[in-house]
C-alpha cells in the first residue's frame, strides 16, 4: 500500500523561493513563478531513486576520472561526498529542498557545499536525461527481483496450502454453477500456473530493462571519451543502449512492468473473489481466521474478508497506472519532454501496491481453514455427475451428443422429482438410455475424481505428481535467486 | 500535485500492535495480522476528511438529543470534545493511530478519552458505512467548488489574454496544416467555452452530489426515530437518499467528478500541446516568460515549456483514476464492500492534479507574449486563402465544386511556380477560371477574417461582441458564487 | 450487441482504384495509395449517418436558397435527389463506394449523378468538420432518447419482478457476509434509483448536445449570409455553437456519451453479479427461467447464467471505448484532426452494447422467480439479527459502544456452543449484558425489518410507499417522454 | 483497419427461432429467448476461427481413433466432412446459422448434416472450454507471426529512409525546443530500436502462447484415454497446458499479445506525431508526397497527414481493448465464465488495427522526402551548438556547472543583440569566459556532430556501422523467420 505524509490540508503551497540557483539561471532573466516550481518539483516522488542516482554518480566520477575527463583528485572528492550524502540520506538528516526540483539537483547541490568546485565537474558528459532513466532502471531491477521473490514466496504459501489439504474435494465451477468435482490442491495449483507466468512476465522485462543508458547525454550521445562499457559493468547493466535518442526517450520497460503488475493483480484478483465467495455463509468452504479478517462497527456478528476485498479493489488502481502512462507516452514526439517525468509515480505506486498485496496474500494462505465435510458435500450433492454419467454412456457405444441429450433428460426428470442420481433406481435410469447397466450406481466423485487421469487432470494421483513438480520447480528458482 | 512524504525507503513495516481495542474486538479471538492493519488501514487517506467526519458527527449528535435517543448532557459534551478534536488536528497536534484504521475510529477513540462514556453513544443509529460517504460526499461538494472557482480564474485568464492580443491574427490549423486565418482572441475564446462546459458538468455532479446517505446505517437503514432531514439543514445537504442500500455503495458521484475531471484534463492538454508547438523555434508564435519555463541541466540555451508539458502527461494519470474507480466498482454486489474504500485516493489525487494545472495555467495565460508579426505573417504566407478564392468564384456564379477544382489547380501551378497569391497575376488567374476578375487582386486577410460574419466566426465585430459576451458571462457567475 | 459482417479471411485489400475523382483532386498529382484508401475510408463505420446526412443537407441547402446564395430551383433538384439517395440507402439499394472515402462524398457523389451540376452547389458555405459533428450530434440525440426509453422500461421491470416478489425477504450483503434481513423489493428499489441517475445524466449529456455546429465552415465561419437559426430550427436543435473553432473539435458530447454509458454499464454489472451470485446453488434465492438460461455442450446438468456473464464483461468493452476517445482527444491541438474521424466507431459500439443490455435485462428480469423460503431462512439463519440486538440493549440505555461489544461476545459463544440467537435461553443472554430482558426472546426477522422506519429504510410500509413512488415517477417520464 | 458490414439500421432483431436444436436442450423445457440468442451469439466474431476450429477437431479426431475412443471409420467421415466444411467456408458457401451460438456448433452441425451419428462422437472427451482456448491460441500463433512480420518490414521501411538520408542533418528536440543536431539517420533509427523491442515482446508471448489446452474438458480433464501429446504435434504446439483448471480460463496471452500491440502502437504514435509536426509549413523538413495525403473538401490547398492522424488516434482504440479485457478479467472466480467469451473481439480489432498501421507506415516511409536544406538552416540556426560552447570551455578545463552558466550568459546576451552564434567575435565570446579562444570559431555543425563519437551517439562513422549492423539484424530475422 502506498504510504503517503498526513495531508489534511491541501498542500499546494509553493515553495520559498531565493534559495540556491537553477542549474540554468544563467540563461534566464527572471525567476521561476512559485506555482510553476511547486507543479514542476519532483522531489517528493522521486527522492526514492537517491541509492540509484548515487550509485550512478559515482560511477560515472571514477569512470571520467580513468578516461582522463576530470582531475582524479576530483573524483575522489565527489565519491566521498556522495558517499556522506548517502549516509546523510539513510539517516533522515538531508535537507531536501523543493526549490532545487528534484533528487538529481539537491544530491549535486549538497555536494558542492561538501566538495566544493570538485562537484561543479560531476556533470561533465552527461545530462539530466540520461541520468534519471538510468535512476530508474536500476531502480526497476530491483523492484523487478523483490517482485519476482514475492512471486515464489506467494507460489510456496499456494502449496504449502495444497498440501496441508491434500484430501479435500470442491465442486468445480463453470458460471459459478457446480460443474465437476475437484481436488482442492487442483484447484490451488491453478494458481500456481498464474504466478508461475507472472515471474517469467516480470523475467522478459528484466532483460529489456538491464540496459544502461548512461553516455546517452541530453539525446545525441556526449562529445566526450567516455568509457560507458566500464560504467555498464560497475553498476552491474548487462548491456548499452544502441540509440542515444532512443536511450532517453523509452520507457517500454516501464510500460511492460506495469502491464505484467496489472496482469499479476487480475490473478489476485480472481483469488480474492474466491476467497470472498467461498466464506460466505452459502458456500461456507472456507474458514477466514481472525487475524486475517475485520469486523464491522455496528454489526457485531460480522467477519469480513477485507485483505481480499481490497487486493481485489486495488487491481483498479495498477489498471489506471498503466493507462495512465500509456497516455501520458502517446503522441509524444523525440526525445525528451517532460511528460516523461511522470513514469515514476505511477512504477512506484504499482510496485508498492502489487507488492503489499502479494505479501499479504502469502502470509494469510496458509492460515485458511477448510470445510471439507461441507465442501465435499456440495461436490456431491444436485447433478454435478451428469458428464461421467454421459462419459459412461459413451463408454457404453453411444456417441456422445446422444449420451449428453440423454443425461440432460434424466437430470431434467430427477430434478422434477426431487431426487439426486443416486436416489434414482435403475430401472429410471433405463428409462432414458439402455445403455445403463447396473455398474452405473457404483458412479461417485472417488470415481469422477480418479476418471479424469489425463496430464493436468484432476485424478489424485495427477495432483500428487503435480504437487511434487511444482515444489521442485519453486525449489529449483529459489536456488538460482 | 499530489503531495507525498519522504518514502526513500519502502515503508510497509505494519504498524505497531498493541494498541487501542478495535471497534469489533469483542466477537473476535484472536488479533489482526500486522500486515492485514497495515494493508488495511486508510489512514494516510482519509484522515484529509476530518473536518467533515467531524462536522457529520456533530450534527448527527446534536440530532440524536433531540429526538431523545441519547441525553442531551451526552450530546454537548460529544460537541464540545470534538471541537477539541478538530482544533488539535487543524493544529497539528493530533495523535493519529494507523492501528486504528480509519479517520473515523481515530476520531472517536480520542473523542472518549476527552468524553468518557458519552463517546460510546455516538455512533448510536450509524454505521461507518453511511458515515464515510456522508463526509465524502460533504468533501465532494466543497471540491466542486473549489474547481468551478479555479475553472472561473481560468476564463479570466483567457479573457485578459484575448483582450490584451486583441488584434493579433493566426494561421488557424486543421491537421497542424494552415488552414484559414483567425483572430487569436477567436482561438482563445473556444478554450473559454470548453472550460464552461467543464463547469457545467460540475455543477451536474453537484446535484447528484449533494445528497444526504446519513441514517441509512449499514445498509437497512436504523430502528431509531431519527430526522435525517434536520441532519440534512444542518450539513446543508440538498436532499436525502431514497433508498438504504443504494446510499451506502453508490459512488457515482466520484465516477462523475472523475469523469468531468478527465474531460477538463483533456481540454487543458490541448492547450498545452499548442503552448508546446507555439513556442518552438518553429512556429514562433508564443514566447514563454523566463518565470514560466525552465532551463536544462545541460544545453544552456534552452527555455522549456515544462508546465505546459507536466499538464499534459498528467491528464493520463486522471484518465488513469477514472479507469481506477470504474474498474473497482464493476461487478460488485450490494451493498457495502471493502472494496470501496479505494475511491478516496482516486478522488483526492484527481483533484489535486486537476485544481493545481487549473490554477498554475491560471497565473501563466496572462503572462505570455505573442509575436504578431511573425504570426501575421504565417496567416498570410502560402495558400491560406485559397477557401476565399473559392468562395469568391461561387459569388461570380461558379458552383462551389468547380471553384474548389479551379482554386485547387491554381495551387498546384502556383506552388510549381514558387508564387504565392500575391505574385500571380490577373491572367495567370484566369487561365484557371474565367470567373476571377480584377477584384480578385484586393483579397487579402483583413477581408478574409472580416467576411466570415456569422454567429461563431472569426469576423472582428462578432470576435469583439463575444468578448464581450464572455465577460459578462464570467461576471454573473461570480456575482452567483 | 455489435453486428459485424462475416470476416474470414482479413478483409484488408484497398479497393480499388480509378473511381470517381476525389472531392479535392485538382490539388494532387498522383492519385492515392491504395493502401491509404483502405487505411482512411470510414465508410464501414460512418454510414450508419446516412439518415442524418441526408436531413441535414436538405436543411442546408433550404436555407442557402431562401438566403439567396444558390438558385432556388438547383435547391428543390437537391431536395428531390437527396430523397432519392435516401430511400435507395433505406431500401438497399445503394451503391457504396469506399474510394469515396466516407459516407458525406458517397451521397454527394451519387447527387451529383442523379442532378448534375446543382450538386455541385451544396457544399457551398460548409465543411466536412462541421457537416460530420452536426450528423453525429443529430445522431448522439436520437441514441440518448432511445438509452433514456430503455432505462424507463428496465426500470419498469425492476418495479413489476419487486411488486411481484413483495412480501420476499433476503439476507442483506455487506462483504458478501449475510448483515441485515431487507425486502426483496427494497434491494431491486435500489437498481431503479442507479438506473435513475442514469437517465439523468443521459439528460443532460442531451442538453449539451443539443447544439448546431453547421455554419462554422472549416474552422472559422464562413462568407455567406446564412441563417444558422433556421437550420437549427429546421434540424430541432436547441442551440447555436457560440465558437466555430470549437464547434468543429469538440467531442466533449461523445465523451460524457461514453463515460454516462460506463457508469450505466457498471450498474448493470452488479445486478448482472447478484444474478450469477443468487441463483448458484449455494445461494439459490434464484431460479433462472430456461428461456434466460443457457446449457453446456459437455455437462448435460447445466443451466448458466450467461446473459448476467456477458452483461458484466461488456462492461469492460464500454470502459475501453470511454478511454479510446479521452486517449485519442488528449493533446491534440485546434482545431479539426483527422484523429476526431475515430470517435463514431466508439460510439456506435457503446450504444450497441448498452442498449442491447438494457433490453435484454428488461426482458429477463420479470421472468426470474425467486425461492422465498429459502432466501427468508438465510436472512433468519446465524447472527443476522446481532444489530438489533445491541440496538435493544442501546434501548435499554447501554451506550451503543458496550451495547456493540457484549453482542459481539454474546456471538462468539453462540458460535463456540453451535447455537442461533433464538437457540439461547434469557440466562445466556443476561451473561452478556445485564441489559437483556424477556422480551428479547420476541425479535424476530419481521420485528427487525418494521424498526427500520426510516426514510430510505427497509421497513415494509416505507417500501410500500417507494413502491408507489418509484411507479408514479416513471409514470410521469413516460408522459414526458 | 476492421471492416464491418453495412448498418445503416440498428441490427438488433434477434434470430428467427425453430432452428436445429442446441446441443444442450435436452434439459430444458423451455426454447431460448430470441433476445437472449441475440445477445450470446458470438457467430459474427468468432467464425473468424473457422480454421483453427476445423485443424482443431480433425487432430481431435484421429487421435480419439487411434486411441480407440471412437472407431476408425467414424475419424475418417469426420475428418472428409470438416474438410468439406472448411471448403465451404473457404468459398462462402457455408449456411452461417447465428442460432447456432458460435463457430464451434454451426461447423459441428453442418458436419452432422454430411456424416450424420458419426458427427455425435466428435465431441466426446472435449468440451467448448477447452475447444474455444485452443482455437484462439491457435490463431494468436498465427497473429503473432504477422504481427512480427509487419515490424519487420517496417523496420526495413526506416532502414531504406535512413540509407537514402544519409547526410540529412535535423535539430534533435526536447521538449519540442531545438536542443542538438543530429542526423536523420540517427533519429530513424531511434525508431528501429523500438519496433525491434516489440518483436521481442511478441516473441516472449508467442512462448506463453504456444501451450495446447485441448484435454482439459470442460475444467477437470476426461475421463479418457486421451493422447494430448499427439494432438499437440500434429497442431505444432510447443508444450501441453499443465493444469486443466488453469487451461480454460487463461487468457494471460491475450492480455499480453494487447499489452504488446498497445506499447507497438504507442510507438507508431510517436513517429505518426513526427510525421505531423514536421510536415507543417513551420517545421517544413518533410514533404508529404500527394499519395499518401489526402485534401480536403472545402480549402482547396489543403494537404493533410491523415494517414499518420489516424494511426495516432487508433493508438487510443488499442489501449481501449487492453483495458476491456483486463476489466473482463478481473475478479472473475475460476474456471471458465461466458464472461471470457469477450476475449475475441478485443483480439481481432487490436490485431487488425495494429497490422494494417504498421503495414500503411512501412509503405508510407519509403515514399517521404525531406528538405535537407531547411533542416540544416533549421540545425544550425539559433543557438542549437550550446552546450558544445559549454563543452569547449570544459576542455579547456573550466568545470562544467561554471562553464553552463557561462554559455548561458553568452545565449542571453546574443538574444539581446539578435546575433546567432556564428555572429559574435571573440571579444565578446571571451567577456563571458575567459577560457574562449579564436578555435572557438570554428565550431560548427559538422564539428558537433563528429564530436559526439561514443556508441550510440550521432557521430557520423557510428551512425554508419549502426545502419550496417541494423541491417543486418534484420536479414538474421529474415533468415530464421
């Protein structure tokens, strides 16, 4: 969830002004208008990047300094000033200064009171455009890898669940209308495919964003000796961008996250709606423990299922940032404009939620409790045999559509006399197909179950092996993690 | 803008536990998950709604004593602690509680350690579920207000901008091609009519808004004699909702704020784009006052429109919210779910971008510089009247048809000539059409604006009469405000 | 729902070429490309405006011969063709053409072939960018009265399936855990209050639809005395467009078409998620009647609710259309841009959509039949009546807070001894509150349901007069209508 | 672009009924609502599938006999009969029956028709949930390959462009404000970066795509003694789905194969906004040639990018599909809803608006030509070779903050004078820094673009060995595809 500062008041006070210059105020008469430096100011969103944006500085202070750009006594006093400023940073005592607009320029201004004139040569061969993509993709490869462990975290609370309740059987659900019987652990491993997919989504993004920008300059590449191999292999980029104007101006990487984000909340969200319908008082399959449920203000009887109410509502939200940044990349011409600014808010929003939520998710699992007497039950209970019966017929040397119009009589003529398939003799089994012999009341969901033993079926012991696949396969991505 | 905290690490430590009882204890066993609290808890949100939580709460005391429910000592003694509540939050000095959850439970935990007792009567007769969209929909209506009123400043703005470039004449575009010349004052006024409409649809909000859902309780409405319709006078609430259940999940009012808002996004985001094109080098048209640009980090001669910019990326996070708020409610089934608690940081953060971009464009109209010449002579350079040329032929008897198939072919001669219309002569004219007679020589751009003398045209004495009309206009709805 | 021609294989040959000449051929030198033809002809979408084409060029042309701009009787032979075309368009017989690009030059072009040289006069003194607007503001009102009359009649049906299931009680939902007893007829009361805000805003949508943009020529009015009232008058708009610049790139009309369309949408998704919700076997409070039902090709017992299904996904597809056009408007400068020609496809799709859903829930609704026994026995079953307990104890003076926690308490031992609220003896509830007295033991379902006598409540004589409010509503829309 | 059948009137009325029976009516009592037939019949868009649906059952087919499920004679009259059928549809001589729901029961009822019983045991041991997935996952195969393809091509459009512009210098931009010069070549193939990172996308959702579900039944798996194997050979899928529950109701690849096209068209929208603003008379470097413009109906000079228009508006139509079918999946419980049903047409309009942009554009590319000259003037003119100024005084050892600001004084003050650059003395260089001498002078275009020699800046010699080396990752494209 996205934590945000006490706002009780509307906060759109400008800044005072008269602090330190712009970086380019030499160019320009006049002071900036105070509303435009409140609109403009990034720093409350992007004051997250300062690791990133340090590590980056410092790379590329050593790599100018090895190429021969800038004095090395230079680099030496910016890295140990941006160290400082790094521990300045993590301990809560950096004076952040709207005025200065964003991470980038309060991080440069506070080395120079440090280092002096030695700062003023940090932004050789480089320039605020290349500089925050670079910001940001470091930052995306780690909320990339956090998001990826969360993914297995969640994969391992779905089997630890599965096999804590191995036995128990669900009807199966098509139009939420009873299909077939199920094993639950099947129904759980469903799941599993969905996360399973989502860390490959997240995976491919990787790859499109391990790439460094840096070298790119304001768009046309820096008329510098620069060594950007050097700089890719310190911060740990595992290729160059081929396109200076290219390098500035993407942000697919941050579109593809945020569409595998949405695509991984649409599986919570499809979780969530179970969750929420199977602990309804009607179907009662599910028991939500008390530390994973709230209750109301006024009615005292009430346990809610909020954590997958609000996974399932914050699916909205990741949905908005994505299109918000589609939008916002439309029709934008090369290479940079400002628009591009707002990437940040809405990567950074989608992470928190999408991460929050997949946390959360693998804590409450494996604290469910299953109904198995009622849920079986319910697997058990109206027609949900009809297709074995017509699977049976078929067996039997009726073709199938004649199977299924048969069956569909015999459930319309059962339902009218109020009676389940098994309170049915044989004789008005017979009624409707001879192909009904006696074998046909020994039918039940132990036999539905063991029927469907094809690869990905619901046979026990299909699920069995499945069970055991799966924990390998965990197993193996969190030794190569 | 949206206004954060510092977050350079991600804060999602759950919160404390231990704290205070939550409201619904009493049927639980065992306490909340601290993941569940800090996924959970709205705080950080809602607390922005304190001032109408407790304006709600007042009136709903004040009521509640009146018609006997609770003592009238109790009632005062709620007003007086919740007025203290409001003046330590208007202060700064409120001891806010994420374990807590809510701006409401906050609230009323502190209102019974100032109260005692008496506190626990308050929330006789409501729920949360009629209270949160109670101050919601209070919030909303104080909103659209406050957007009208910068949407207002706004039409201003426009209207000192047309009337000090009242003479200035532009190339009008269709499909960024010059088209036909206009009054510049005739552009700005179709902005002022886009923001009208804008207005409009506020005002229509408005009355869906202003709505009383309090006395519907949880969903069923309450077994207490209340009178919602003194409630209603109190908070100054048009009428009551009609039915329970739909006052306590309707939230179209935020789908139509948002809506509205997106449209009024969109507008602005036109105006930016032509800010953008009209002050590249390019076109020339606009210079950007040094207090309404910013500079780059790296290129020194550069003067960037980033307000213009910013605007326009951030109507995609808007379009983003609007998407965000229908996607949460789609497919939700009476009455209350958790799942609407995600409709406040939708509303909150539309309105902040939306209410900033309205006033920072507000300041900035007034502020830009035309360059009419420049632009005078882009209305005047190629072909620009070759719709008059035309329309002259028709007057001689020509059908429409024919005369744009003459005209157009004296383009095409006149383009492989490297003339303009100016350089041609009466004969090479009328090797084209016979129509075209010495008058043909005077048509210039004076007489072209002046000839498009219909209701809407850009013909100066109907430019000036609009004006005109806009002041006045803008005038009766300040008096009315 | 969207009719579509068959399209087996993908129909993207262009068509072919050496047609009839384009409108605006005399400029060109080479012909178009094939595949741009294809690319630009909106002659699949737009045709759907032949009728409003057609009416709004007769008025045109009515008006420019009584203003004198073309003879009299080249008007009458413009009528008189344009009546032709249309009858062979109703009856067709028309003869499209694709290279003609769009619908306005397939009807101009076939004028000409039927009246020769006095069609060349019509587009005398009117653009394509304002004739396109006024045909889909002409068209926008017609699809706005028949959204409004299909509202009316879907609200119809809720009041006939509520007064039939009068006397119905159900367990009311808030988390989709059973809360209050309400009446049937009070929730569905809730459906025709969203349905009414509906119409509402479809209301006004109309209103500011219902302006003229004919005579704003290009972009900036045109050089003919025409008399844009009479046409408006003619044509049955209330209003002139005050701007022409404006009049020919605002869509805002499509936009709140879309975005009230949306909202509608969302409502028919959650009555479309309680028809799944209710008539599953769990809940089983609805019986779907076979005509509303579909079956399975494989499970012969099924029988889904798959109109309620895909009401709900389209959903989506309204969203999709909403956003295609706030995407498409974003940025884009003054004034017409080939980009607007994509508004009608979203259009028309929406209006599909919606209208097809309106009627078919209109047509289904009163065919349900509910199952009262078993609905009344849920809002009977566990802790539905806890409120009104703690509502007793507040009634017998316990503040509501105490009175709150000792039912919460009060529950948890039911729960714990496996007993419903009417399973316990005075005893035990005395062990809870001392608050309990005999008379607890007489609140029943019907006793809970009486005390919420509230305005908006659910008790039976205030839902017995929404009833009649609600009938006596929509009786006075359909005299109005 | 999606062509659609002519509908002047609202097609609405539902099929004519006493058709064929449904394949489920045996169980029920009643014939399906006509409206109902209208509003589920998916025929219109989903007989796009017919090939698929037919490879589909034949593999299905056989394998069932080989299996020993159904006799041999019984495949083979099956297999004669689908190859009939598909022959019929070929040559649009197929009886398209919408009463018939969908592709899958009209193929199958026609069938019926020509091989009678045997057509019954076709269906057996598969359902309409796993049939419909397989088709689609078939066609998206097919989709994807196109789509791939398309780029390709596109790609290879901007490599002839860039080669045959070798030499054409343009002023790069950000933030629409001229910033450096760079070569044409290099600015294309900021483009062919951006297409190559789509067809990766596409690459990785083929991966996700090419998974055959058949086998799964209608959620459980068959009770069968299927070989899923085979049928994926024959069918040439890579891998079996792992879980049945899982296969049914998986759409992920849907949402990624639009996740992809919507990230494709954004890009097309950003060379689609380049086309636009650089052929206006402003910017002036491109030249539209006549056959791909398109004129308009009254301004008779009129030559309009339309083709590049309406790619960027159709962006938005992609986002809309994108964002319906994740509304569609959201909250839905497993496994297979008719909600899913929804899924095509999103599909098919993407994909159809998406190939045919990229096809438009890959014609349309080669066909552009660009004034050298101006954009040379453009390049050159103002004070584009700032920040080389900045980067000349950093050489001399000046650090790069002091020098920036230098550089910006100097802009200030040639504006004052109205001087470019190239105007100014060395006096007055030199009165802003000291660290200016006479080579300043000799700065000039060429000097600035040669300087900016690190991978992937706009040096010349780097921009030829990346168009060599771009060529050639497209002929290794074109080799393995």
């Amino acid at each position: 969830m996205v934590k945000r500062a006490p706002a009780p008041k509307r906060p759109r006070q400008p800044a005072a002004a008269g602090g330190p210059a712009k970086p380019w105020s030499g160019r320009f008469d006049a002071p900036t208008d105070q509303a435009v430096e409140a609109y403009t100011a990034s720093i409350d969103v992007d004051r997250r990047l300062y690791r990133q944006d340090i590590a980056g500085s410092i790379a590329h202070a050593r790599m100018l300094a090895r190429q021969g750009i800038i004095p090395q006594e230079d680099a030496e006093a910016i890295v140990r000033g941006l160290e400082e400023v790094r521990r300045e940073i993590d301990d809560g005592q950096f004076p952040w200064r709207p005025e200065l607009e964003d991470v980038h320029m309060n991080i440069e201004a506070r080395l120079a009171e440090k280092v002096g004139e030695a700062a003023g040569r940090l932004h050789t061969a480089r320039s605020r455009n290349d500089q925050v993509v670079t910001d940001l993709r470091l930052y995306a490869k780690e909320a990339i890898a956090r998001t990826v462990a969360a993914l297995r975290r969640l994969q391992g609370s779905l089997l630890d669940l599965a096999e804590a309740n191995r036995e128990v059987v669900i009807p199966g659900y098509t139009h939420l209308q009873r299909a077939q019987p199920l094993l639950l652990a099947h129904h759980l491993l469903a799941y599993f495919e969905m996360f399973d997919r989502d860390a490959a989504r997240f995976a491919d993004c990787l790859a499109r964003t391990d790439v460094l920008p840096l070298g790119s300059g304001a768009l046309a590449g820096v008329p510098y000796p620069i060594d950007r191999a050097a700089v890719a292999r310190e911060l740990g980029f595992a290729r160059l961008s081929e396109n200076s104007i290219d390098a500035v101006s993407d942000r697919d990487f941050v579109v593809e996250f945020l569409a595998a984000a949405a695509t991984c909340m649409m599986h919570l969200s499809r979780l969530a709606e179970e969750v929420v319908v199977w602990s309804s008082a009607e179907f009662g399959f599910l028991i939500l423990p008390d530390a994973f449920a709230t209750g109301s203000s006024i009615m005292p009887q009430k346990k809610n299922p909020d954590v997958a109410e609000l996974a399932r509502a914050r699916t909205g939200r990741v949905y908005g940032h994505l299109l918000s940044v589609l939008t916002m990349l439309k029709g934008q011409p090369l290479a940079y404009n400002r628009d591009l600014q707002e990437d940040k808010q809405a990567f950074f929003e989608a992470e928190d939620t999408l991460l929050s939520s997949l946390e959360v998710f693998a804590r409450m699992l494996p604290a469910l409790r299953f109904d198995g007497e009622r849920a079986l039950a319910a697997a058990t209970a109206g027609y949900a045999l009809a297709t074995d019966l017509a699977d049976y017929l078929v067996r039997k040397g009726v073709p199938f559509r004649q199977a299924h119009a048969a069956v569909g009589k015999l459930v319309r003529y059962a339902e009218g006399q109020g009676k389940g398939f098994s309170e049915l003799s044989l004789a008005e089994y017979r009624r409707f197909s001879k192909g009904f012999e006696a074998d046909v009341l020994k039918l039940d969901v132990r036999a539905a179950l063991a029927a469907r033993d094809v690869p990905g079926g619901t046979a026990p012991r299909r699920i069995r092996t499945a069970l055991r696949r799966a924990r390998r396969r965990l197993e193996a991505h969190s030794r190569h993690a």
